[in-house]
C-alpha cells in the first residue's frame, strides 16, 4: 500500500510517487481524469518550476459532470497505536481538479457549480482516521475470527465496506487497477489514555466507526430506509491492554429503525412523525437479523422520552418490537428524563441492575498473552435515544465503566467490590476519554460536542456544563435549519447516494430560493421588534404615539406569522436526494 507520497502537479498530469512500498507511480491525466499506472517519474517532473507536495494518501475520486475530483490527503497526525501500528487522524484534505471540455445546458450549468461547492464540505469532513498497516474497520474479535488467508489480503480487502467513509471514492482506483494505492478510511473516534494501577500500566482505547449505509446530519438522516440500514449508527469498541492481555467489549448506537423524520421548519423542536408504513415490521425485522448475525444475541435500550413530543415515536418502537420474531434481542425502555431528570444521571444504575443479568451472558472477548481466546462476547447492547448522542453517550459510558471493572476482576486487578471511581486519577482519565469520544461523535452528526457532557468528563452536572449545553442547543439549531441541508448533499455526494449525470436530476432545483433572503428576513424581525419597544418605550414617558406602537406591533406580528407559515421553504434543506 502507498504510505507517504511525493506529488508533482505537471502542467499535463498529477504524479503521484510513494517514498516506499510500491515500484509504480500513480499518473492522472488532467484533461481527462483518467489514471493510470507509470514506471518512471515524466521528465518534466524535474523542472524547478514545478510545484510538488507531500500528500499521505489518495482517497479517490468524486466524478460530477465536467471533470473528475482527486481527493488526498495533504495533512495528518499520529493519533496513537492500534493493534501495534500508527494510527494516523486526517487534518486537511484537497480536490485535485481534472476538468473536461463539455457542453452543459444551463440547469446542468446551475447544478454542476452547486455540485463544485459541495467539494469543500467533504474536505472539512471530521474524524476521519486510517492506518497503513492495520485493519481499522473490524473489532478485535471479529479480526481474531478471521482466516489467516484473509487477513493476509490487502487492507482494502480486510475491511468492512459498511465502515469504510471513502468505499464509494475508492471505485476510481479499482477502475484504474491502482489498487495499491486505495487507502481505507474510517470516520469515527479514537481515544486512548495509559493508566498505572498497583505498578501494572493499563492502556485503554476506544475506537468508534460510523456506517455509511445511511450516512447524513441530525435532521436530515433519521430512522431506518427499506433494507434497514439505520442513521448514526456507530460501533463503539473499548479496548483494555495490560500484561499481555487484550480485552474488548463492544457496544453499538442507531437511530430507532423504524420509519420516522423530523423536518425542521424553524421551530426550536420540529414535530416527530411516525410514518405507518406497511413494510415496517420487515425493516425491523432486517434491522435486528443483521446485528443478531453480526453481534450475537442483542439488548435493545430505548431511552426515549414514553410521554411527550417523543411519545409517538416511543409507542411505534414498542409496537414494532412486540411483533418482532427474532427470539434473540431484548427491548428494554427506559424513560431516561422521566427517571433521571436533568441532573440525576447518577439514577442510571437503575438501569443497569435491570439489564444486569444480560450484561453477564453476553460477556466480552479476551486473549491470554498466548493470543489464545479465553472469553468471548456473545450478545451486543444497541443503545438509542432520539439522536443517539447525548443521552446515548452518558448511558455507554456507565456500561463500558461496568465492563471495563469487570475485566479488571477478571484479570486479577480488581478486588470482588472494587471499582473505578475508588481510584481519582484512573477514574478521571476514563471520564475524560469518553466525554472527548461523546463530542467527536457529535460534531459529526450535530455539528457541537455533545450535551450533558459534564456529567461524563467531571461525573456531576456544572453550571458550566449547563451554559455549555446552551450555547450548543442554540448551534444545532442554527446548523438544523440553515446550514445542514448542503452538508447533507455533501454526504450524499461522497456516498454514492447521488452520481451527478446528464440523465440524473436532484430532489429539488438548486437554484436558491426563498431560504437565500432569510438573513434579510431575519434582519427585518429584529428591527421591527426593537421599534415596538423603542415606540412602547416612549408612550410609556408620554412623548410617543400609540398608533406607531401599534402599527410596529402589526408589521412584527405579521412578519413572524410568513415565518411562521413558511418555516420549511426558509430552512436550508437536502436537493440532491431529499429525505430517503
């Protein structure tokens, strides 16, 4: 596999050059786009006005209609080891730009320029992590059940095409039998903290990685589609490594995989609807067979609001698992606000004595210091709120916290009562590592870190968690309603959700509409409301007149109600593929 890479941007082609591994050189042609393989680095190459870079991997290509996109990566970070190799995390990423000569009518014109500025969303996309000599998208077990034959397969080969972020961007370098420089990549988390305890170093790490199987924003990606892939599903693995021993325990999160939206139209909450549809009891039962055949046996903790605006959603959850046949996952709900209020969160072992005895079956995997497999986990715990981010992240946290203690006992390290937060260092760093997992998995869904954090990172609620948690409430409404609808399309667009083409078409017309005048819209609301109470002030001192009040008074009334009224068509939505 290409690792670091010399990049020569010739006025006919790009050359990319690997310091190491592999004899050929990749050669992209700038007129046309195609790749191709060379043996030898182009004599203009050594020209001394040629521009050249380092760049530490070719992701692949996004094709649109007059040129094909090459996206590398142009900065990284070592973000630690996993399975004895660097892991590197993606600081900055660029498009090389190979453009075609081509006619366009001028709503293919309008279509192919939104398409262009969707290209800088996808290179400001976060958490994106890869590893040159290591398989980042399969846990430990699952690795440690595979052939001697398979692991020994390119990398591109070893992964799980569900958690591989580029899987679609890599076809251009399949086409172009450049399979030796397809570099796998992972958008997730990883955090790794070492620990000593009683004079053993403990490191713990844990490693998170999306699906891109319904990938999208908060708003925007909800539920589950028709082969009941779900959104923001996240595989979460807590790796725990101490005197040769490996242990892992896996847990998972995903929108409720029903059929459901939540389409934003400028009101702080959007209603929930629930669609009754009749194919959604084969969603659920897909849903559920995959992680059953994946996982094992699977725990289903539902912490929705059962009252409410949530109530809906909570009664169609329900009813969907009451007629599901898979004799292997347990629905457990449990009304996290109705139990735990808002700072409560400590009422969470509520929960788990409930789930306690699952916990126990199900297990986790761990090797001897003679790679043999001396425990394996049998069963997986699917955790979900509404967005399975806040609510999600404090209710795994305490169950990684309970395996984590476990696996401690197992190994001798732990005493039978033992736990955790009797060690202030020790427990403060595993705090630390799952707040820092919460907000990166948020950022990528909700564009803030993530809410009740406090709780996680310090164990209590804080007046300045509280204050956090307002400034982010007030971003993820500002980034719902007019900021994610293109980040949506960008996903898409990388996905393979939409291939830009002269027969293809998007959801709606990208030409701007009325949501472009909202700024001004918005503008016009704050100087009529500051001239009502400027009017209603001066009345009060008896130098004003009450028709002005109520004239100020009307214009703001009535240009709240056109918001009001048209709150969907002012919001930032989805154009390449709408709500599927």
């Amino acid at each position: 596999m290409a690792g670091q890479m010399r990049c020569w941007e010739l006025p006919d082609q790009f050359v990319f050059q690997p310091h190491s591994g592999l004899p050929q050189i990749l050669s992209i042609d700038r007129a046309t786009g195609n790749a191709s393989l060379i043996q030898e680095l182009p004599a203009a190459a050594s020209g001394g006005q040629i521009h050249s870079s380092t760049v530490y991997g070719v992701l692949g290509a996004v094709k649109l209609l007059t040129g094909t996109y090459v996206l590398v990566i142009t900065e990284r970070e070592c973000a630690g080891s996993y399975s004895n190799s660097p892991l590197f995390k993606v600081k900055s990423m660029r498009f090389f730009q190979c453009e075609h000569t081509r006619h366009l009518s001028p709503s293919k014109i309008i279509e192919e320029a939104y398409l262009r500025g969707l290209l800088k969303h996808i290179e400001q996309t976060p958490g994106l992590y890869f590893s040159y000599e290591t398989d980042l998208t399969n846990n430990a077990q699952r690795t440690h059940l595979l052939t001697n034959d398979h692991q020994n397969q390119p990398l591109w080969k070893q992964a799980d095409p569900q958690f591989v972020w580029n899987d679609h961007l890599k076809d251009y370098l399949l086409e172009s039998q450049a399979e030796g420089f397809i570099l796998p990549v992972i958008q997730g988390s990883f955090q790794s903290v070492q620990v000593l305890l009683a004079e053993q170093l403990l490191q713990i790490t844990l490693i998170s990685r999306r699906s891109i199987r319904r990938s999208g924003t908060r708003m925007w990606r909800r539920g589950a589609d028709p082969e009941g892939s779900v959104a923001n599903f996240v595989e979460t693995e807590q790796i725990l490594e101490a005197g040769g021993y490996f242990a892992s325990y896996v847990q998972v999160r995903g929108s409720i995989p029903v059929f459901w939206e939540q389409i934003v139209d400028l009101r702080y909450k959007p209603q929930i609807r629930s669609i009754n549809h009749e194919d959604t009891s084969a969603v659920v039962e897909r849903h559920f067979s995959d992680l059953s055949d994946r996982y094992g046996s699977v725990l289903a903790v539902d912490l929705i609001n059962q009252q409410g605006s949530e109530g809906v959603l909570s009664i169609a959850y329900r009813n969907a698992m009451q007629h599901l046949k898979n004799n292997n996952v347990t629905y457990v709900p449990f009304d996290f606000h109705h139990i735990c209020g808002n700072v409560r969160f400590d009422r969470l072992s509520v929960l788990h004595d409930q789930i306690a005895e699952n916990l126990m079956q199900q297990r986790f995997f761990l090797v001897n210091p003679m790679k043999e497999k001396t425990e394996e986990q049998k069963g997986i715990v699917r955790t979900n709120c509404i967005d399975c981010l806040d609510r999600t992240n404090v209710t795994q946290s305490l169950l990684g916290r309970k395996a984590l203690e476990e696996q401690l006992r197992r190994l001798g390290l732990f005493q039978a009562s033992e736990t955790i937060d009797k060690h202030y260092v020790f427990d403060s760093q595993f705090n630390i590592l799952w707040a820092n997992h919460g907000d990166e998995i948020s950022y990528q869904y909700a564009g803030t870190p993530a809410l009740k954090g406090d709780f996680v990172r310090y164990g209590k609620r804080t007046i300045a968690g509280l204050m956090q948690d307002g400034i982010s409430a007030i971003s993820r409404y500002y980034l719902n309603n007019f900021h994610d609808g293109r980040r949506q399309d960008a996903m898409d667009l990388v996905t393979g959700g939409y291939k830009a083409s002269e027969s293809s078409s998007p959801h709606r017309s990208v030409i701007a509409g009325i949501a472009t005048y909202m700024p001004l819209i918005a503008a016009v609301i704050v100087a009529s409301i500051c001239a009502t109470a400027m009017s209603l002030w001066n009345v009060s001192r008896g130098d004003g007149r009450v028709m002005f009040t109520m004239l100020w008074a009307s214009v703001t009334a009535v240009l709240g109600m056109v918001v009001r009224t048209n709150g969907q068509q002012l919001c930032c939505t989805p154009r390449l593929r709408g709500l599927k």
